[in-house]
C-alpha cells in the first residue's frame, strides 16, 4: 500500500476474542469520541452469522472488532481528522470527520479472493451514506487471489466498488480509496505485516469536498466477505 496515514485510531477500535452468536442477540454499544492519536483497546461482544444472498454466501459480523467466517480475528480502527466548518458566530467550529476504516491482521489465505465489504452504521442503527450518492452504503474490495501477495493502492487491481444497502453496484464517481499493505507493521497494534496478513483500508473521500461523515454519529462498523467463486 501507499502510505497510510499514521493518525488512524478510535474508541472504536478493540480487540476482542472470537464469539460466534446469534443474530439478534444481547445488543452490544459502542462509544465513540473525539480521539485521533490513541489507539483505545475496547472489549465487547461479537454476532456473527452466516446466511444466504442469492447465490452467494454472506458472511457477517458486528462490533467493535469483526469476526467474520474467512477471518475469526480482525480488528477495525477508524481515522479521523479535524473538518473545519466555521460559521458566522464561532470561527472554530467543526467536527471530526471519519477520514479512513482500516480493518488490520487480515489473513491474506483465508479470506483469498473474497469481496470484503465495510460499512458504518449510526447510532440509532441505520446505514450512514459513505459515497458521492446517498445511495452508496458499502465500500467494497476483492482480496486478491495471487500466490505472492503485494501491497497496493490501485483501485483497479483492488477492485474497489461502491455498492447500496443491497451489495448492488452504484455506478457515477468513485469518491472513495483503498489499499492493502502488507509490508511494515499493523496501523491497529504494531504487529508485523506479511504476504499472509494485511492491513486494508478505506478512505471514504481522499479531498474530503463530498464525503464529511461526523465521528459522533456512528455507533459501529461491519465487516463483511461474500464468496467470489472463480467462473
């Protein structure tokens, strides 16, 4: 990957063992704030599910850290950075703005050639738009499916796709970013990076001119992978 930026870090990152559940389980809260710098350990509880979308199996989580099926194991870290938005009485205003999710120690083998999918949920439960249109709900890259695994911001080779609710593609720009990188150490704890375990991550909006999601608003992030079997 080219290089991340080094201030990626959230309440909302944590680490947590793998449980599988239920959906629709105890509920689980997340508490979000302000913090750019600091990586916060957060421990709660994970759903995980397996269910079927059309043809494809979906693999899902939920929490502060996802587990999903190709990946018991992952962490989430959000970035975010000041977006200044004064206004006529108080020079100073704005918020912090979700600059970057990086979802950190992917297992490159396990999750190979899968479509892993992120989106941002707020805190009274809906989707938060994450695109250009309102309509973008997910962001979504392919895990390449290659022996010697490279680190990589092109969204072409990365098969980068802003998607709906639904896991259709939304066609018109892609505001968004990503990248894999498998070299250095992880974003989330500072472990070591190999050609089997990845950092991936999603810059919403590059020149934050469209996409400017407040922090406070959301309450988690998910995790998911859909098989993408070989035609």
């Amino acid at each position: 990957m080219v290089p991340i930026a080094g201030n990626l870090g959230s309440p909302l990152s944590g680490k947590m063992n793998n449980g599988f559940a239920g959906i629709g389980g105890a509920k689980s809260k997340l508490m979000l704030g302000v913090a750019v710098v600091a990586l916060v350990p957060f421990l709660m509880s994970t759903f995980a599910a397996n269910v079927t979308v059309g043809s494809g199996a979906l693999e899902f989580g939920q929490g502060s850290q996802q587990a999903i099926a190709c990946d018991p194991t992952v962490f989430v870290s959000i970035g975010e950075e000041w977006h200044s938005q004064p206004t006529p009485t108080d020079a100073s205003a704005g918020f912090f703005r979700v600059k970057a999710v990086t979802i950190s120690n992917l297992d490159l083998n396990s999750c190979r050639s899968k479509k892993l999918r992120m989106r941002l949920i707020n805190t009274t439960g809906s989707e938060i738009p994450i695109g250009a249109s309102a309509d973008v709900r997910v962001l979504q890259i392919v895990v390449p499916d290659v022996d010697a695994q490279v680190s990589s911001s092109d969204a072409t080779y990365l098969q980068l796709a802003s998607l709906n609710g639904d896991g259709g593609v939304v066609g018109g720009t892609l505001v968004s970013a990503a990248s894999l990188n498998i070299a250095g150490t992880s974003i989330y704890d500072g472990s070591d990076l190999s050609t089997t375990s990845a950092d991936v991550t999603y810059y919403l909006d590059p020149t934050s001119s469209l996409v400017n999601i407040d922090g406070q608003i959301v309450g988690r992030t998910t995790v998911e992978t859909v098989n993408n079997p070989k035609r």
